[in-house]
C-alpha cells in the first residue's frame, strides 16, 4: 500500500520544487533589473514555469523584457538553443 503513495508524493515534491526555482530565480532576476545589470531581456521556460514566473515580475523587469518563450530547453544542446533564440528573434 505504501508503494501506491510514491507517485502522487513525488509529484508534490516536484511541483513544490519548481515552484521555488521559478520564485528564486525571478526573485534574482527583479534584483538585478533594479541594479540595472542589463538593458534586455529574454527569459524561456517551459509555460509552467513561465506562468509561475510573470506573477512576480517587477516592473524594473517588464521594462526590460524583449520576449518570452514558452518552451523546455532543459535537454537541448546549445547550439539549438541558440538557433532557436535567433529564431525567435527574427519573428518577432
């Protein structure tokens, strides 16, 4: 019976810990938009994330945000990824 329990646990366990990564890391991102360390910004994540992430943008970082790109690059090797960023970049 306690085997029957696992999944639904670990799935908790992730969701809690992609929560935090998505607050830590815009938390990151707020702070250094507001120490204006950069002009522009792209930010790419899978939509989750991405939605867990724009409830907590500061303005500082919206005033700097070119794009955002609903998509999981975790697995891609650089080079895609930064075709893909090019990519994007010429669409828009």
């Amino acid at each position: 019976m306690a085997n029957s329990a696992a999944p639904w646990a670990a799935r908790n366990w992730h969701e809690l810990e992609q929560a935090e990564f998505a607050r830590t890391l815009t938390d990151r991102l707020n702070r250094l938009a507001l120490e204006d360390r950069f002009d522009a910004i792209v930010i790419a994540a899978d939509p989750e994330t991405l939605g867990q992430m724009r409830e907590s943008y500061h303005d500082g970082l919206l005033e700097r945000l070119v794009a955002e790109i609903d998509k999981n690059y975790t697995h891609a090797p650089i080079p895609e990824i930064e075709r893909r960023l090019r990519d994007h970049a010429v669409k828009a």
